[in-house]
C-alpha cells in the first residue's frame, strides 16, 4: 500500500507541529498556583511559565483546573474586601 503525496503532506505537517519542549500535567498542576497568582495580580506572564500557557492551551483537565483555580482565588479575594 503506497502512501499518497496529501498523507506524506499531513505527515509531514504533524511532525513538523511536534513541540520539543513541552510539559507534562504533573508538572504543569505543580506550578499552576504560582501561573495564577501572576494571572491575579495582572502581571504580564514571564517566559518561564510559557510551557505552563501552552499546556493550558492543549490540555482541557488542567484548564479547568487553572479556571477553578482562578475563580476561588477571585471571589476569596471579593469576600474579602
């Protein structure tokens, strides 16, 4: 079965897509709290959490993480004003 010249494409593409440096989730929930705390406070991420954003970007269980996360922060932060 030969390959057609639009999977080499498509093979092609994925490869070239592949990230060489990613994290994984365990890493990522391990410095979430300190991503967050940047999101709050209205800093301007720095470099070294980039890996953290692009995983958030890929991975919806720590999006969601991130995001209840980010929305208990939030509303302690009203109640206690």
């Amino acid at each position: 079965m030969a390959l057609t010249r639009e999977a080499l494409r498509k093979i092609l593409d994925a490869a070239l897509a592949t990230k060489t440096d990613y994290i994984g989730c365990d890493e990522c929930l391990a410095q979430l709290d300190q991503y967050v705390e940047q999101v709050l406070v209205g800093k301007e991420i720095p470099e070294a959490f980039r890996l953290i954003r692009e995983h958030l970007e890929d991975c919806p269980e720590c999006e969601e993480e991130y995001l209840a996360l980010l929305t208990a922060l939030r509303e302690g932060l009203k109640t206690a004003e």
